[in-house]
C-alpha cells in the first residue's frame, strides 16, 4: 500500500513537471526520472501484493527493462530534438553542445584539449602523421 501511493506520487510529480517545465529537454529529463522511479515502485508493490515467484520475478524483469531502456531512450529522443533544433528556453544560462556537432555527420567533436588527451585508436592514428 505504502509502495504503491509513493510510486503514484511520483507518477503525479511527473506529470506535474511535465506541464510546469519550460522546455522539451527538461520536460524529457523529468518525465523519465520520476515517471521511471514511480512505475517501478507501482511494480515493487504488485509484486508484494502477490508474494507470488512467478508474478515477482516478472515485476523484476520489467522493472530491469525500464532501468534500461529509459534513459536510453529519453537521451536518444534529446539527441535527436538537439539536432533538429529545438530551441532551448531562453533563460538556459549555457549550451555545452554548441558548437561540437558536425551538421553533416551529427558526430560529436571534441576541444582540442581532449583531442591530445584521448588514447590513440585505428581513426585518429589514421589522421596523425606527424609521428
């Protein structure tokens, strides 16, 4: 009982975030937080209610899914946002993306501080013939 009202309260501060954020990445980032944390819990319940082997290692398996999948998923739809521009709410005091996506290719490109820092791999040994 006590589960299942905490996970729903988590489900509702969700969706309470979901109207009350200013823009689509932060929307993303707190819906997939406490809509995640908040349908485990729902489970964990479930799976308390029953005290059943069968019904909690199904609970355990979606709830492992859900861990899994979620931030995968929101990062990717993000990513995806980024690229076709959706605009960041005007307030937003920095965007550390800017500037390091190739258009063309949508790689990630890094300063030239980490370029020097990072191991040498078969692409960038490729590139430096300086050795």
């Amino acid at each position: 009982m006590i589960l299942s009202g905490v996970g729903a309260l988590f489900i509702l501060l969700a969706a309470i975030g979901f109207v009350r954020m200013p823009d689509f990445f932060l929307r993303v980032s707190v819906t997939t937080k406490a809509a995640t944390l908040g349908v485990g819990l729902v489970l964990c319940s479930a799976a308390v209610y029953f005290y059943n082997s069968s019904v909690t290692s199904r609970v355990l398996a979606i709830i492992l899914f859900l861990l899994l999948t979620a931030p995968v998923a929101a990062h990717m739809i993000g990513r995806t946002a980024y690229f076709i521009g959706t605009k960041l709410w005007e307030e937003s005091v920095m965007d550390d993306l800017k500037g390091m996506y190739e258009q063309d290719t949508h790689e990630l490109n890094s300063s030239e501080e980490q370029a020097n820092e990072r191991p040498k791999t078969e692409k960038n040994v490729e590139k430096d013939t300086d050795f």
